[in-house]
C-alpha cells in the first residue's frame, strides 16, 4: 500500500482550507497545507475584512448625516488613518489563522506549489510533498483589462494600502468592487468616475434597486459613464489619462481596475495531471472532485453557478471535512446563500430573484423602508423590499436595499432555507426593537 506524506494536501490556505481543514485535522487525519502569500487567502489579507473596515467610516458618516440637527458637528473621514485602522484590524490575522491550524495538528508549508502527478506537489521547484487526496483552494486574483497601458492600473489590494487618497479617481467597472469602492472613496473626498462596460452597474442584484445606489451616489457626486469602452491608458507627468469612448479622454490621479477577477488555474500543473478546467475556473462534480478521482477543488477556484463569495467556500470546506472524515458520502447539497454589496445604502438578496418570481406568478410583496418605524429610528429614507412567497405562503425569496439590508436579509435566511411555515415564523420571537424584529413582523 503506497504510503502518503499526507492524508489530505491542500494547495491554497483561505476559507476554502482553513475552515474545513482545522476540524478535519481535530479528527485525526494528517493533514498538509501550502501557502505561497500570507496565510488565510484573499478575504482576511486584502478582501473581505479590510474592505469592511475601510467602509466603517462610512457607515458613520452617512449616520450623521441622516442625524443633523440631532447630532451637530461635521465629521470628515481621514483617509491615512483610515487605512491605517484597517492595517491593524488585519495584521494580527495571518498569524492567528495560521495558529489555529498548527493547534490542530496541520504541517503549514512555504511555497508556489505545482501538481507534479496525482498525488504529488512540488513547492518552489524543490520539495516534493504527497497527499492522498489533494484540494485545490487556490482561489481568484483581480483581472486586468486587456489594453494597452493597463500596468498604469492598480487593483483592489493596492487601493486599499494606498496612504494618500487621490483627487481624481477612475474606477473600471460597475461590479461589487468598484460599486464599495466608490463609495468609500467619495465618502472620503475623491472625485470619482466610474467607467462602466455595459448600461448596468451590478448586474446580478434588482435593478430598480441598484438605479437607488446609483442615483444617491450621483448626487454625492460620483459620475458613471455607461458603455466607456475603456481602449488604452496613458501616463503624462503625475496623471493617467484613460481613452474611452469614441477617443474621448479622461486625466485622472488614479486608476482602480474593477474588471472583475479571475481563478487562479495558470503554472499550477494542472495541465500536467489532466484536471480539466475552463477560463471560469476548474471543473468539478457534485462532490467537488475533478477530473482527477482524488484531488478536489473549493472555493473561488471552481467553475460553478453558485456565487463566488466566502460563504460559498466555507460551507463547501467543511462539506469536504465531512467527505475526508467518512462522515459525509452524498452529494454536495448547496443551502441559500445570500449575497451583499457594501455600498450605502446596501443591497442584499437570498433565495429565489424577483425576476424569477414574476414569472412564476410568485406572490411578491413590497414595503418601503421609510414605512418602517424602526428605520425612522435613525433617518432611514432610502429603501425598499421585496418578499417573494410560493403556493403556501412560505418565503423563498427576498431582497432589500437599505442601510440595514445585510442584517435583514441574514435575519430571513432560516425562513428561506428551511422552508418555515406560518406556525413556525410565529414561535420566533426575536429582541425587540431590532432589526431581526422589524425583518420577521414583515413576514
């Protein structure tokens, strides 16, 4: 019987590891994890959490502002320390991550890995290291727009280290990055443009609600430019000037690339083992294997429907723990997994779209949020949502646009995806006031 290095190998040490690979080591199972960057992935280190933070400023402003009169005095947001905030709240990150699964009994290895066969992994050119199983959590990076001059863009990662806030900022694209971005820098005193690839910004939330965000920012001063066509960028002196449209030009101090992201699937060997995968990522089945009976994809790296966002690759690293452990045999069965874009107000969304809804003649209802005694509290003006119901009257679906729309939204995701009838929302009685309170009341 062929003797492993490791029970289980995994290349990459974000959500899509370290969640499930931490109470997989507990049970028993040797386990080996290689990082080439820092440890904890894309949303510890420069995605998810510094973002939120960097956005906290924000959240208080906004509430200020709504407050006049109530609370006096104008609030400014330092950008320097901002970041520098942010810089704190991540720094101790890697090192508590990586902490948690040494505890656990898990051999952290330094290096680029590359599939050399099957079952094994050679880290920088050197070590070769075994696995009976392998799981690629490899993730994504920030794409970069395929014109000339685009080494004059900066990505998300190199925005949020950024220690002097620009005057003038252009943002490429209109997707979750660039929609939170924005925000937070107009909110911070940029001058921003966002050149848009289509007539839509965040194409994957309602419309009429993002038309609410857009507009706000407009009047805030955020231009958006649709249908750019963003053709070349070129420096001159302290400036970047982006060409768009028909040969239209913008100066600017400071390009932020938006264009979305992209798996992490080059010089990693898998070419060399025959996992199959496409430019969307890497091709799994319902289990989360490749091509390759014994080496596995999560997280951000596969090429499926579901959204691309941590929740997804936590649920499905701990869906794996389960597969390792002999406590799980079935397919992956994915829950509800609802989805946020921080700007102010936000827009979030869980279970079936309203689009979806419409046509299947679903009973939809709508409340205003300024309706809402609870978001009179402190100003709320700005919002709607809608609560989509099947034949019998259970939720499967709802979407907000509010200030409060991530914790109304993740207060009604028990009743979506355990399919609560009205017995059952009726012995749920949550603190009152709050948001969970004036969510369920709706239902």
């Amino acid at each position: 019987m062929t003797k492993y290095d490791y029970d289980v190998l995994y290349l990459g040490s974000g959500h899509a590891t370290f969640d499930g690979a931490i109470p997989l080591a507990a049970t028993g199972v040797k386990v080996g994890v290689i990082e080439s960057g820092l440890i904890g992935g894309t949303c510890p280190n420069r995605g998810c959490n510094a973002k939120i933070t960097l956005d906290q400023p924000v959240v208080l402003t906004r509430l200020a502002e709504r407050l006049s009169g109530i609370v006096n005095g104008n609030l400014s947001i330092d950008w320097a320390e901002n970041v520098a905030n942010k810089q704190a709240v991540i720094d101790g990150l890697p090192k508590m991550i990586a902490g948690l699964m040494t505890q656990s009994g898990i051999a952290l290895l330094t290096g680029h890995g590359v599939l050399v066969d099957n079952h094994t992994i050679e880290i920088n050119g050197k070590q070769r290291v075994t696995g009976e199983k392998i799981v690629l959590a490899m993730g994504q990076r920030p794409n970069h727009i395929d014109v000339p001059g685009t080494e004059l863009a900066h990505d998300s990662t190199d925005f949020m280290n950024l220690q002097k806030l620009p005057k003038h900022l252009a943002i490429l694209g209109s997707g979750y990055i660039s929609m939170e971005f924005a925000t937070i820098a107009n909110a911070a005193g940029s001058d921003v443009t966002v050149l848009m690839h289509g007539d839509a910004a965040l194409r994957q939330f309602y419309q009429p609600f993002v038309q609410q965000v857009v507009d706000d920012l407009s009047t805030r001063g955020v231009q958006f430019v649709p249908r750019a066509n963003v053709s070349g960028l070129e420096e001159n002196g302290d400036q970047t000037i982006v060409t768009y449209g028909d040969d239209e030009a913008l100066a600017v101090d400071y390009v932020l690339d938006a264009t979305g992201r992209i798996p992490n699937v080059e010089n990693l060997g898998l070419d060399n083992v025959g996992v199959a995968y496409t430019e969307k990522g890497i091709t799994v089945n319902d289990h989360l294997q490749t091509s390759i009976d014994n080496i596995y994809a999560s997280g951000d790296v596969i090429n499926k429907t579901q959204p691309k966002l941590t929740p997804t690759a936590i649920f499905e690293s701990k869906y794996l723990s389960q597969v390792f452990s002999g406590k799980e045999t079935g397919p992956i069965d994915y829950p509800v997994i609802p989805s946020v874009v921080f700007t102010s107000p936000r827009i979030a969304k869980a279970g079936i779209s309203v689009a979806y809804a419409e046509q299947k003649d679903c009973k939809i209802v709508r409340n205003h949020i300024a309706d809402d005694w609870y978001r009179q509290v402190d100003k709320q003006t700005i919002g709607d949502s809608f609560l989509m119901f099947d034949d019998d009257q259970k939720l499967v679906g709802a979407t907000e646009v509010s200030e409060k729309a991530d914790d109304a939204i993740d207060t009604l995701l028990p009743a979506i995806e355990f399919h609560l009838d009205a017995k059952q929302i009726g012995r749920i009685v949550p603190l009152f006031p709050s948001i969970g309170a004036s969510a369920w009341e709706k239902l």
